[in-house]
C-alpha cells in the first residue's frame, strides 16, 4: 500500500471515529456519571472503530491516532447543544 493511499484510509478512519463517538459523547454527558449508561456510551464505539481498522489492514501503531480522535469525540459531543 502506497502512503498517500494508507493516509487516506487513516484519514477516512479518523473522522469516522470522531463522528461516531458525537453522539455517544452527547448522551454520555447527560447520563449520570459513573453509571452502566455513561460507561456502555464511552465503550460501545470502540468494537466498530476496531472493525473499520482490521478491515482496512491498518496497523497497531495508528491505534493512539484513534484513540484521540476518539477522546475528542466524545468531549465535542459532551459539549453538543441540541
């Protein structure tokens, strides 16, 4: 796989992390903290980020690149008002 194609489906893995974990974000600042609901809306979004990862043959190195793309996510989503 060329660079400019691995950074496109890196890209493309990014926003869709981020975009994802919007409203998950928004209903986990509304639920109470600590409980199953605020956990299950932070941990629900990661087997699909996972999926979208293995699918596109991306390695484990790029995984901290999601994770804040998740982060971010989720904290714009908390700060979402709808």
């Amino acid at each position: 796989m060329d660079f400019l194609s691995k950074f496109n489906i890196i890209a493309a893995i990014f926003v869709f992390t981020l975009l994802i974990n919007l409203p998950f974000g928004y209903a986990r600042a509304r639920a109470k903290r600590y409980s199953l609901r605020w956990f299950l809306y932070i941990h629900i979004p990661i087997p699909l980020i996972f999926i979208a990862r293995i699918i596109s043959h991306i390695d484990i190195k790029y995984i901290p690149i999601f994770a804040f793309a998740a982060i971010a996510g989720q904290l714009l989503g908390g700060r979402m008002e709808i």
